[in-house]
C-alpha cells in the first residue's frame, strides 16, 4: 500500500512539474479544470442525444442510455459520500509542495468526485453509443488528466473516480433490468407528453 | 451579476443552442426557430459557442463555493432550472411562430410528431385523447 501511494505521489509530482513550461497551456487547462466546461458540456450531449435522432429506434436507445447515465450520476455521488464516511485522504497541495492552477478543495481527494460523474455520463453513452461514449471518455481522459496537471488529484484519485463512475451504471443498469416495465413505462409516459 | 446567475444564463443559452442543433438533425421542424434547418443548425452553434466564450472570457472561474463560487448542489440546481428554462422557452416559442403548421392525423408517437406539428399541438391533441379515454372510462365504470 505504501509503494503504490508512493508511486502515484511520484507520477502526481512528474505531472505537476510541467507547471509553468507553457503559460498558454496552462491558461487552457484552467478552463478544462474549471467546475463548470466540462460538466456542463456533458449535460448537453445527454440532452442533445435525447431529441437529435431522425432514426425512432435509434433516438430510443439514447433516451435509454441518457436515462441510465443520468441517474447514474446521483448514484456514483452518493457513493463518493459513504466512501468519505470511511476514508479521507488529503489533497496533494495538504502534504507536498506543489503548483496549484486551481482553489484548494478541502473535501477528501479520493475518490474524484467530478470524475466519478462525468465518467458516468460517458459510460451511460457509451452503452447506447459506443462513438459519442469513447469521445466522452477521451474528454473524461483530457479533464481527469488537467485536475492533476493543476494539482488537485493524485492520479489514483481519478482511477478510483472512475471505477465509481462506471460501477454506478453498472448497478443501476441491473436495478433497471429488474424494475423492467417500469423504466420503459416511464418512457412511454414522457413521449405521450412529446418530451420523448 | 452573480456568478450563479452568469451560470444560469449560460446553461439558458446552450440548452436552447443543443436544442436547435438536435432538433434540426432529428428532422423536428416543430421545434426550430427558423423554419430552415440548416440555419436553425448555425444559430445552435453560434448560441452554444457564443455563451460558452461569453462565460469564459472573462475569467475567474475558478473559485471554491466559500468565495464567491457555487457548491455542487447549486450548480445541479442552476443546471435543472436553466435546462427547464431552455425548454419552456423552445417549445412555447416554437407553439407560437410554427401555430400555422397544419396538425397530422397522428401525433401520438412522441417526439416524431413534432416533425409535423408544434409542441403545443402534439400536447393539446394527446391531452384530448387522454381526457376522452378518462370519460370513456370512468362512464363505463360508474355506478350511475
């Protein structure tokens, strides 16, 4: 347990060092990392992949995977929170010396919340999408990269955020497979509304 | 302004944007602005990119919800009303420039209705056949 804390502080530092080579790159990864790009550019695939379809059964399966996706963030949330309850670990910039590109979090760095959610909107995508899932992921990719490039996450952090993510879809995908009509009744129920 | 209310601004304006830009994909000329997809696409673009920079711009984005930033819950708070926001806005917009579309036979099929008809008028039609269902029913089931 030890080496591996050790190795990912050491991967952190090597990442963080390139802080300063470039202003220009770490003026873009300030925007990547802000709370608001990502999540809310994730927010609108899943809505924009609810109504862009010509295709019926095609525009149907999206529906279904925004569903699960989209519960699937207050699932991967709840299980950041009880993960809290029994494990704290303190933010790189608590313990070492490092260059910060964002405000200093003071909630518990593992598991990545914003990972966590975002990696389950990907992955609800991805189940009905498997294109727009991976672009997703390239971008869950790009974003988890920048939180520790500005020196808020152990890359250890991110791994776990994501391991959340994807577990958080998976259960819900077979809490779905069991309520089954349940879900699909409720699709019906939103397109005799004309919202689906 | 404050950041909060700057958000909610920018999840208004590209909800309505990635609702322009999707509805002229999926072919529901119910829900465009302009009746021309493809400058309904354009005016998507220019509406997501345009508010996205708007935001950005000017920087200092990057605050913790103690100073002056909004905490988790907020912003999923912000998103949900901005996004509903966006969507009242596009439907009773669209009901209103499109009233003169001519309603099809069938709009009981969801969104594939609004290829033809206006938001308004898929809904009003399917709240008819649920309220003549409803009578239908409960006569047939009444004891008087």
């Amino acid at each position: 347990m030890e080496t591996v804390s050790q190795i990912d502080t050491e991967i952190f530092l090597w990442i963080n060092s390139w802080v300063g080579t470039s202003l220009i790159f770490d003026r873009v990864i300030q925007w990547i990392v802000s709370d608001y790009l990502i999540p809310v550019i994730f927010s609108v695939v899943l809505l924009g992949l609810w109504f862009g379809w010509a295709d019926q059964a095609m525009r149907e399966r999206h529906q279904r995977g925004v569903m699960l996706g989209g519960a699937s963030v207050g699932i991967a949330n709840i299980m950041v929170k009880i993960s809290n309850v029994f494990y704290f670990r303190h933010r790189p910039f608590d313990s070492i010396d490092v260059s910060l590109l964002f405000y200093p979090p003071t909630d518990s760095s593992f598991p990545a919340n914003p990972i966590a959610i975002t990696v389950a909107m990907a992955t609800g995508v991805w189940m009905a999408n498997r294109r727009i899932g991976t672009l997703m992921y390239i971008g869950v990719f790009v974003y988890g990269f920048s939180r520790v490039y500005a020196g808020v996450f152990y890359p250890l952090d991110v791994v776990g955020g994501a391991l959340i993510g994807i577990s958080a879809v998976c259960l819900l995908q077979i809490v779905f497979k069991r309520i089954e009509p349940v879900p699909t009744l409720c699709l019906r129920l939103v397109r005799f509304l004309c919202f689906a | 302004m404050t950041l909060g209310q700057e958000y909610l601004i920018l999840v208004f304006l590209v909800c309505c944007g990635v609702l322009q830009v999707s509805a002229s994909f999926g072919g529901l000329k119910g829900l465009l602005f302009i009746g021309n997809r493809r400058f309904s696409a354009a005016l998507g673009i220019v509406m997501i990119l345009g508010a996205l920079m708007w935001f950005f711009w000017s920087g200092g984005r990057n605050l913790p919800d103690t100073g002056g930033g909004i905490a988790g819950a907020s912003q999923f708070a912000y998103f949900v009303l901005g996004g509903f926001l966006a969507l009242l806005f596009t439907f009773v917009v669209t009901s209103l420039t499109n009233f003169n579309r001519a309603p099809s036979g069938d709009t009981t099929d969801g969104l594939p209705s609004l290829k033809e008809t206006t938001f308004g008028q898929a809904l009003s039609h399917n709240l008819g056949i649920a309220w003549k269902l409803y009578r239908r029913l409960t006569r047939k089931y009444s004891s008087g």
